[in-house]
C-alpha cells in the first residue's frame, strides 16, 4: 500500500492522521530525512509557516522536501501548508523560506485581524457532491496563480482559495477540522496512481 507521511514539526498533525487512516492509508510521521525517504507522499499541515520552515531548517529536511516535491511526490497542503508549496510568498518574515511545488503567490495572514477565523461552503469543481463545509483560521490567500497552477476553488467573491498543480494541492483552508474527507481521498487517489 501507499506510505502517507504527515510533516510533524509543528501544527494539527493529529487530526490528518484520523482523517488518513479512517480513510485507509497507512499513516506516519515525517520529522527527518530518513523518514521522508520512507513515504510514497506527504501532507503538510495547517500551523505556523514560519515555525514549520524554521524547524524543517534545523532538522535538515528543507532540500529533503524540495527535492521529494520536485522529484513529483504526492502532497497536500493545508493553510501554513499551502504557504510552505508556494513559489512566491507575501507577509513572510524575514528569512522565511518555502519550498514550492506550487506556481502560485501567496499572502500569509491574509483575511486580518477581524476574520482570523472563519466557516464558508465553498463550489469545488473537481470534487463530487456537496459544497465544502471549509475553515479558514488565520488563513493565507492565493494572490496570484501562475501558468503552472490551476485554480481548485475560490470564495464567492472570486479570490483564490485552492490550487493544484499535478500532484502538489495546497488549501487556504482546514478541511479536516470540518469532517471534509475529499480532499484527502484526492490526495490517496493521486498518491495510488503514482
Ligand atoms: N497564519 C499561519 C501561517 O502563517 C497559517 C494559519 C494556519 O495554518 N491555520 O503559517
């Protein structure tokens, strides 16, 4: 079966994990190097992007995940881990890197103060059924795809919120803090195929 690899320096590892293993996959966590080269495909979890690169720095795996992403490795991103696929970030801190994979600009921290957190239903094309039930906490924008990158979803008023760009999907949003099983079931497809 396929190895789904959780990125776990920092953020909501756990409730990837359920959501992962109610839906089948053979789930761990990824900290170092070797057990990145262990997993078929990776999801990276909503947190803080900052933390999450600077411990990604520490631990030695930044050029680890760039290569594995580059290489064509499955991966899901939500929220903190959208900001980390993205080619081009806003609002960073100074020094934040991210590793790409996804031709897209994004904003961190772009929703402000007064909607730091918020639920919508939101019209995704590409997945069957009922409107995704999304929260955004805290959440970064997509300002801008690039050629690469097609757009997964968008608010009602147009902005960009989901993108993928062959195996790589990146969320503004939390899926999984919501009972969405989608996305993921997506993500084990792609990873499946591969
Ligand atoms: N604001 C966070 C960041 O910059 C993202 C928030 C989240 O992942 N829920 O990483």
């Amino acid at each position: 079966g396929v190895r789904v690899g959780i990125l776990a320096l920092q953020g909501d590892v756990r409730e990837h994990d359920r959501l992962l293993a109610q839906l089948g996959a053979e789930v761990t966590t990824v900290r170092r190097p070797d057990e990145l080269a262990a997993v078929d495909a990776l999801v990276i979890p909503g947190g803080e992007s900052t933390v999450i690169d600077r411990l990604a720095h520490l631990a030695g795996l930044r050029e680890p995940l760039r290569e594995a992403i580059a290489g064509g490795m499955p991966v899901l991103g939500t929220c903190a881990g959208l900001i980390l696929l993205a080619e081009r970030l806003q609002d960073g801190v100074p020094g934040q890197q991210t590793l790409g994979g996804l031709d897209v600009t994004v904003r961190r921290n772009a929703f402000g103060r007064q909607a730091e957190s918020f639920e919508t239903d939101l019209v995704v094309p590409a997945l069957q059924g009922p409107p995704v039930r999304a929260a955004f906490i805290r959440a970064p924008l997509i300002e801008e795809l690039g050629p690469s990158a097609e757009l997964l979803a968008a608010l009602p008023d147009g902005r960009a919120v989901a993108a993928r760009q062959g195996r790589v999907l990146g969320l503004a949003f939390h899926p999984e803090s919501t009972g969405e099983t989608r996305f993921h079931a997506l993500f084990l497809q792609l990873a499946q195929e591969r």
